[in-house]
C-alpha cells in the first residue's frame, strides 16, 4: 500500500465573534443510511472495517486510551492525545497497517490527560456542530462526522459539491464553545473516486495558505 500525504486544498478564515476559525479542506451503519450519503454502502463498511482494526490495536496499547479514531472515505482521522511524541507516532504506524486506509491525518496532542470536564464540553459543542448541520438546508448532514478535541472540530466527510462542503465548515464554525474547524470532508471526482477537494485556484505557498476571508 502506497502512503499518499494528504494533499492540503484551501485554509479560509471564518468570521466568529471571538477571533476566526480556520477551515482546512484537504480532502456503519444500517444500508438505509448509507444509501442516503455520498458514500456507497460498500465504502461504508471499509470504513467500519478499517475503525475496528485500528481501535482493536489501539486499545491493546498503554497509553492509547484518550486516542479516538474516525474513518470516512478512506481517511483516517486520528485525535485525541497521549504522553509522548513516540505514542503519536505508533498510532499513526497502526493506523497505516488498515488494508482499507488510504490516508492518515494524525491530529493526536500530545499533553496530559484533560479529565472528564474536558471530555464533556468537547462532546456538547460536537452535539452543537451536529445540530448546526442537521438544521442547515444546505448540507446533508448524513454525509459527515464530527469530532471535537479541545475546542477544535474536525469535519469528515464526502460532499455533494464544493458548495455544500464551504457550507458545513461555515455552519460549524458558528456554534458555540468552538474555537476552530479543520475540514478534510473530501469529493468524489469524474472518475466516481473519493478524492480531497483541490478548488480552481489552489494557493502554491504555504504562507499564502494563511489568507483568506475573515474579520
């Protein structure tokens, strides 16, 4: 298997009230909710599959137990956070050993523990992005996950078109308790290929990346 690197599309500043939140755009369920995302059922259950195996492996680690796993599309996200540079480093190893993984985006911290208050309030503003999504007329709200870690949203996920996924990292962005939004909701290219959004005018330089549109 052949490690792609994640192919970074656009960073937009989203206006919020305290400061901006960054949208980064890289890129089982029963068969009746699969048959209503852009994901076909087949691609749902690699998913699962490949989030059983890494959870399965994790888990068997010291250390892995803050570590939390999501799959869409073949990218894996990684968050969470463990003690040392070296834990970060062998969950993004076994998340690479998935048959089905054709991406790993490691966004584990490492740092101590956060505690339960942590956990709690991180889970509140995922509920918050998820309901933001759910009552938006323009985002299917089944074709994404969410995942919050200290304050940050990770949206994953496979668009419709470019417009519905700008339109869910801005409905994110607006909930409360979020601090900033990293998109690697993705698209499904000519070919009928899940593939990370690359937009028309893609910016060559990492410091242009840092533009955009904001407050």
């Amino acid at each position: 298997m052949t490690r792609s690197p994640l192919a970074l599309g656009l960073i937009a500043c989203l206006p919020l009230l305290s400061g901006c939140v960054t949208a980064v755009v890289a890129g089982v369920g029963a068969v009746g909710v699969t048959a209503a995302q852009e994901r076909t059922t087949g691609e749902a259950l690699d998913d699962a599959t490949a989030s059983n195996e890494i959870k399965a492996k994790l888990l068997s680690i010291e250390g892995m137990g803050e570590v939390d796993v999501e799959v869409a599309g073949g990218l894996v996200l990684l968050s969470g956070r463990v003690d040392t540079p070296e834990l970060k480093f062998e969950a993004e190893n076994f998340a690479w050993t998935s048959a089905n993984a054709d991406d790993v985006a490691n966004e584990i911290k490492v740092e101590p523990p956060g505690g339960l208050g942590q956990n709690a309030s991180d889970e509140l503003i995922s509920a918050r992005v998820r309901s933001r999504l759910i009552g938006s007329s323009s985002v299917q709200s089944l074709n994404f996950n969410v995942e919050t870690y200290d304050g940050v949203v990770y949206l994953m996920g496979v668009a419709r078109s470019p417009e519905e996924l700008q339109k869910a990292a801005e409905e994110a962005s607006y909930a409360g308790g979020v601090k900033q939004v990293v998109s690697y909701i993705r698209l499904r290219n000519e070919r009928g290929q899940i593939v990370p959004y690359q937009p028309e005018s893609a910016p060559t330089e990492t410091n242009d990346l840092l533009g955009g549109f904001g407050n």
